[in-house]
C-alpha cells in the first residue's frame, strides 16, 4: 500500500486536488484509522494464524475480498458488472485449488 500510494502520488498529486485541513479531528480521524484499521487488525490476523494454523488462516484471507463484496452488495446497495463476477469466480476458483490437499510421496 505504501509503495503503490507513493508511486500513484506522482501521478495524481493529491495535494494539489483536495486541500487538506490539518486540525484535530483530522489528526484524530488518521490515528483512529492507523491504529484501529492497521495495527489492530493485523494483531487479530495474527491471533487468529496462532489459533488456527498458517494453512485455514490464508484461505479465510483469501476469502476476505469476496466477503467485503457481498458486505457492500447488502449494505451500500452497490451493482456489479459481469467483469466483476468474474473476479468472483477467479477468487472461488482460487480458494479452491489451496484448498485441495496434496499427494505426499
């Protein structure tokens, strides 16, 4: 994210776009984002591994953007068009080939 944010700044330049206010509650905004959508999370994903095993964690997380999708399809009423059921697919489709166990020899 931080590589692909300072790339694309170089082309769209948001700080020429939307003037920025830096006060308290946009300091406070960043903070709560940073630590409760950042590092939370990723202290839970963590946890989570712990528990469950490296293995069942990444189908889930390989799971998430199909979960994120239909949470936005119920709640914000978004429409999709066929390109994207065919990300879906994608997605499903590689879930399922992680998920098939292997010959050991």
């Amino acid at each position: 994210m931080l590589i692909g944010g300072v790339f694309l700044s170089v082309f769209v330049r948001p700080w020429e776009k939307n003037k920025i206010i830096w006060d308290g509650m946009t300091i406070t905004g960043l903070f709560v984002i940073i630590m409760f959508g950042t590092i939370l999370a990723f202290v839970a994903y963590m946890e989570g591994v712990r528990l469950i095993g490296a293995s069942k964690a990444s189908l889930y997380a390989a799971v998430e953007p199909l979960t994120a999708t239909v949470a936005s399809v119920i709640f914000f009423h978004v429409t999709f068009l066929p390109i994207d059921f065919t990300g879906f697919l994608c997605i499903i489709a590689a879930v399922a080939m992680l998920s098939i166990p292997k010959n050991k020899k």
